[in-house]
C-alpha cells in the first residue's frame, strides 16, 4: 500500500514539475531573455519610459566646452512613448526648461508645445516645420515591411529569409524608388535530417527608376553546435567601376559556470562592404562585441551586458578628403544592467551607460556620454498639459519652435552662474 501511494506522489511531482514553467536562460538560440522580452513588450504597444542625462568632453572641434558642460549639468531629459503619443520633457533644478508632445488619433495629431497645442494632418511634415527642413516621405515598401527582422538577441532561420526572398518578383518595390528588375530566386540546403535550412543561394536584380540594374547573387550559411556560426557573402553589382562585396560572420557562444545559476553569453559579429563606387575604392566595416554575463536562482535573472561597436568608413572619391569624408570612424560602447523576474509580470527594469566617440579624418568630431533609466509599462514620467488646441500652419510651427528654444535659453541663462555668463558674453 505504502508503495502505491509512493507511485501516485511520484506521479504527481511528475505531472507538476512537466507543467511548471522554466526559467528561461541565456543560451546561443537567445543572447538575452531579457532585452528579448522588453523588445517584445515595445512592439506589443507596452510604454516606454525613459529618463537619461549627457555630458560632453568634445563637439564640434570646440576648443572650450566648459559652459556646455555646464547646461548640461543637472540637466535630464525625460521620454515616453506609448501608441497613441510621444512626450519629451527637459528639466534643470527643479524647473522645466521644455514640454512637447505628439499625440495620434484616428482622425488627427495635435502638437504640444510647452502648452500651446497645434492640430495637423500629418505628423512628419509638422515635424518637418518644426525643424524647418523638408523631410523625406516614408520610404518603406509594403515588401520591406514584411521582412523578417534581424537582431544579435537572435538568430535569423535562414528558411524566413528564403521565404521572404521568393516574394521578391519583378515590379516589387523595395524603397526610396528601387524595385526589383528580375525575380529573386533562391535555392535551399537542407541539415541530413531534413529539419533546417543551411545554406541558401541567391540571386536577382534592382534598380532606380529609370536607371541601370544592379544585380545580387551570393550566399547564407548557417551552423550549430557549441558556437554556431552565421556567414554570409553577397556581390551586388552595376558594372565593373560599380560592385560590392558583403560579407558577414556572426559566432554565438554560451558558457555555464554553474547550472542553471551562472554563465556567460557572447556574439561577435563583423559586417563589411568593399568595392568601388564610379570606380572609386569605398569600405565601410561594423564591428560588434556583444557580452552578457548572467546570474539566475530559479526567481530572477539578473543580466550585465556590454555592447562595444565600432563603425569604420574609407572612401577614396576625389574630394571627399576636402569634406572630412573620406575617413571616418565611430565607437560605442554601452553597459546595460537589468533584471527580470519570473515571479510576477513586472516588466524588466534596465539602467544603461552609453558612451561615443566619433572621429572625421582623424580628428574627434563629438565624444560624450549618457546614463540612461528604461522602463516598460507603468504609469507616464510626462505630465502632458490640457492645452488649446488650435489650426496649425507652418509658419505658425515653425515659429512656436524657435520660441521653445529660445524659451529653453532664457531658462538656462537664468540658471547659470555669472563666470558662465561672462564666458558667453565674451564669445566663449
């Protein structure tokens, strides 16, 4: 009898341990758990809410950036986007410098600035008079938006980009003008059992309108294993004076210190296109180390991550050395700490140091920093004023702009001590 009963109690553990849910842990199938479920709360319409502040040590090739330095001290932006809205507030002890606010409706969009509300009929173009410039129309296709994402958190199933691949038949448009000239085909590699996509081989043609095609042809690779590894190579060509060569490797590495309780997870990644524009040598190469080292107690998952990256570009057009094009050279780094917890449905909470260094033949451009709060869900950090809301024109926007920033300097001016105000003054 007494067995019985240590067969049903053996049963039972069974059935609940089958149906408890896993923590889910960093592996080489999902860099971070973490970002992964922020990054799908975002795209489910959760709000995001951000609060950071800037410092800057180089901008402009300026020789003394003592009172930047100084508005920027204390100084916090605070951001929150939702579906129906976006909010920026800019604060400096205690008192708020600027409000704005975008919010959308399924009949119009009402701009707040600073109180004074503005109603429009399309958000880029209000922007594009607030900026006072002409900004460009939306330039994506009904095909790119269908494209499958790419993000380091994961890998991309190479049989989704054969899947969207095939649906490139000539006459679709791709964006800012370019449609394909010649259907794209593809051709699959299966694993020995049939399971996956290894390899693709691909191929096809786009153009401007009214201009020469430019043909595409090369191959994906995928592996798996303790280090899986993703390779590309792809040539994209006009003509002779105008081809390029793509070429991509990504290896995903995951290390268990302890089961279940610690590790660390890597991805590095290098991304470069050579080759030459109306003959002219042009490289661009992306660089990223992305690192992640976790602890977990079956509760919570606490996540550390450095991102380093670093973009260089060379161009050998004649001219370009004249513009401070033809080198450049840019490098973040970001560390980002935050945990998630199993036990209820809080939303991860992250905090995130990021710091750029921005190089133009050679010489520093910008170089700064910013410490930055995120948070999904939850209530707004943006008090968004009831405000009047009236007819728009551009004219009208353009000026309620240049009157929020020249609020935000009268603010700042007020704040400043009077050696800071000399410098100004004094023409810095």
């Amino acid at each position: 009898m007494k067995r019985r009963w240590a067969a049903a109690a053996a049963v039972l553990l069974a059935l609940c341990a089958g149906g408890a849910h896993a923590q889910e842990l960093p592996d080489t199938a999902c860099f971070s758990p973490g970002l992964a479920a922020a990054w799908n709360a975002a795209q489910a319409g959760e709000g995001l809410h951000v609060t950071a502040t800037v410092s800057v040590d180089s901008a402009l090739y300026a020789r003394d950036l003592s009172v930047l330095s100084a508005m920027l001290e204390g100084t916090q932006f605070t951001y929150d986007g939702t579906e129906d809205a976006d909010a920026l507030a800019i604060t400096r002890g205690g008192e708020t410098l600027f409000s704005g606010a975008l919010e959308r409706s399924g009949e119009e969009d009402v701009i707040t600035l600073n109180g004074e509300g503005y109603r429009v009929e399309d958000a880029s173009q209000a922007l594009g008079a607030l900026l006072g410039v002409q900004l460009p129309a939306e330039t994506l296709s009904e095909a790119m938006l269908r494209a499958p994402r790419i993000s380091l958190l994961k890998r991309l199933p190479l049989a989704e980009a054969a899947d969207w691949l095939e649906t490139l038949t000539a006459g679709t448009e791709l964006f800012a003008g370019v449609a394909v000239t010649q259907d794209f085909a593809v051709e699959r590699t299966l694993s020995d059992d049939g399971t996956r996509v290894t390899k693709l081989s691909l191929s096809g043609a786009a153009a401007y309108a009214g201009g020469e095609s430019w043909t595409v042809s090369g191959t994906m690779q995928q592996t798996v294993g303790s280090a899986p590894k993703t390779t590309a190579e792809l040539t994209v060509a006009r003509d002779k004076s105008n081809t390029f060569t793509i070429t991509l490797s990504s290896t995903r590495k995951s290390t268990v210190t302890r089961r279940d309780k610690a590790g660390e997870n890597a991805v590095d990644t290098v991304l470069k296109v050579s080759g030459k524009m109306e003959g002219y040598s042009v490289t661009t190469q992306l660089t990223l180390r992305l690192r992640n080292d976790w602890t977990a107690d079956g509760e919570k998952l606490t996540e550390k991550i450095v991102i380093s990256g670093e973009l260089g570009h060379t161009d050998k057009t004649p001219g370009r050395r004249m513009q401070r094009l033809n080198d450049l050279n840019l490098k973040l780094r970001q560390a980002i700490s935050m945990t998630t917890r199993e036990a209820d449905d809080a939303l991860p909470m992250l905090t995130d140091s990021v710091t750029l260094d921005f190089k133009m033949d050679g010489n520093t451009l910008a170089a700064g920093s910013a410490q930055l709060s995120v948070r999904l869900g939850g209530e707004s950090l943006v008090a968004r004023e009831k405000a009047q809301v009236r007819e728009a024109e551009p004219q009208a926007l353009s000026e309620a702009a240049q009157e929020a920033v020249l609020g935000i300097a009268r603010r700042l001016w007020a704040q400043l001590d009077e050696a800071d105000r000399k410098k100004i003054t004094s023409g810095l």
